[in-house]
C-alpha cells in the first residue's frame, strides 16, 4: 500500500515540476505546489527543484495550530516560525510582547510556549485597539484603512486567551499604551501591526528594552505591499544600528538584538 502511494505521489510531483517549469518559461511565477510525500513531511521549495522538511506539516504542530485556525490571519509556517522563535526566546530573562493582535490567533501561539514550558512567571502583553486598524491607516501605503478588523471585541480575544493568566492586555491606540510599562526588559517581540508609524511606534519602544540576544519578530515584512510600510519602517530603523533583519520565506523577517 505504503509504495502504491509512493508511485503514484513521484508520478504527481514529476507532472507539478513539468508544469512549474513550464509557467516559469512563460513568464509566470510557479505557484503549484504541494506537499511533496504522502507523509507531509517535505514541500517543493518554488522556484527551486528540491523539496525542503516541512514541520509545520507535522502532526505535533498542526494539532497546536488547530488552536489558532479561524482566530489568525498567519499561515501555519509563519506560526511555525512564531512558536520556535518564542521557545529559543523563552529561556532569555524578559517578557514576551505582541502588538498587532487581532483576534488572538497569533497570541495563542505565543501563551501555548510560555504554558507548555510552566513559564507562567513570564507576561505576555498584549497591544490593540481591539476595535480595528487606527485612523493612522487611512494615510498608510499599505491600503489599510481605519477600522479594518474591527470585527472583534476586547472580551471575545479575552474569552478565547482565557485558558491563559498570565496574558496582560493593554487596549488602545499604540504608542499610548506602552506608557507605563518603561521599566520592563522582554525577550521577544511579535510586531504585526502592518502600518509604516505603528511599526516605527513599536520598534522605537521596544528596541531599547529588548534583552541581548532576545528576538523581535515582523510578520509583514516581505509582503507584496507592505514595502513603503511595515518594511520601510524596519530598514528606516535599523539604518544605524547593528543588528540585520533578517528575511524569511514567509515574508516574515527578524532581529537579534545584540
Ligand atoms: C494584521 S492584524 C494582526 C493579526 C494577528 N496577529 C493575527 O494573529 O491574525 C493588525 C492589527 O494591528 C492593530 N493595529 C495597527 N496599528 C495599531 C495602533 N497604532 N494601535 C493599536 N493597534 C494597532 C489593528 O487593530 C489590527 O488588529
């Protein structure tokens, strides 16, 4: 049986790769791919010919991500990369912080690395309106508009990050609500807040009170759109400074604060 799949899953990929190539002679992007076995453990890497290992696939992580689907706008590698770069994060001194929450999906992520470690004596803030983009927006390159994702409260994310006490929720316009909290260090930040001054907001507060070796995550980075504002806020700030962003495959990229 386990070879019958095995033939028919090479025979597929050779037809994927055929047709990939061909798209890409025309001028196109490749786009099909899939996963590569029938296991899920390896995806073709377009445009490349190999296929790379892919956990994100995994039984392991996919049951975790089962928690976030439908409370998440992040895709399962990019929570993939969020979840890893919280756990190598959770052994550094400092809280963790997200700003750009949502709906929650991606703060669940974060809350499931400091539970399933019993890290509960670390805090997870957390920054929104929770009532949609800010008026900001209307200005911003991207096309986000104000209001955008304001279909949400503040008490349904709080039911559904329930299961988490140690989760402290700052509600408002960003940077207005880091005021207070100048004294804290933090070992990682996820900043998913897509406009050019929210981004620029949230870098100028946190890069300072970052522990070395701590990590700040942007999830915007290298989309398609977001180059006149989440990317140009972070290449705009790390112009002076040492650390490099680093890109990933998900359009995500990030820092190590040195
Ligand atoms: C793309 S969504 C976040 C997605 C979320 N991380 C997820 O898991 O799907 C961006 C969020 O940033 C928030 N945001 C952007 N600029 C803000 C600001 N200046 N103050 C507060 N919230 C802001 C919006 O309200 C919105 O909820």
């Amino acid at each position: 049986m386990t070879m019958e799949w095995d033939k028919l899953d090479n025979s597929m990929q050779v037809l994927f790769d055929k047709l990939n190539t061909a798209l890409k002679r025309f001028g196109y992007v490749a786009f099909i791919s899939r996963r590569y076995d029938h296991l899920g453990k390896y995806t073709l890497c377009t445009p490349y010919k190999f296929s790379t290992r892919s956990p994100w696939f995994e039984d392991w992580f996919q049951t975790k991500f089962q928690n976030v689907k439908g409370h998440s706008l992040v895709n399962e590698n990019a929570c993939y990369n969020l979840y890893e770069f919280g756990r190598y994060c959770s052994h550094l001194d400092g809280d963790f912080a997200e700003c750009g929450v949502y709906k929650g999906g991606t703060a669940y992520m974060l809350a499931d690395v400091l539970m399933s470690l019993s890290l509960q004596s670390k805090s997870l803030h957390l920054f929104d309106t929770f009532s949609g983009m800010p008026s900001t927006a209307d200005k911003d390159p991207s096309g986000h508009k104000q209001g955008e994702y304001g279909d949400i409260t503040l008490e349904e994310v709080k039911a559904y990050l329930n299961p988490f006490p140690f989760i402290i929720f700052h509600p408002g316009f960003i940077p207005e609500t880091f005021r207070g909290l100048e004294d804290n260090r933090y070992a990682f930040v996820h900043v998913d807040v897509d406009l050019y001054q929210s981004t620029k907001d949230s870098l100028s507060f946190f890069y300072d009170r970052m522990i070395k070796g701590g990590i700040i995550l942007f999830d915007e980075y290298g989309k398609i759109g977001y180059e006149r504002s989440e990317r140009l806020a972070v290449d705009e700030f790390f112009q002076d400074k040492p650390e490099i962003p680093i890109s990933l495959r998900t359009g995500q990229c990030f820092i190590i604060k040195l």
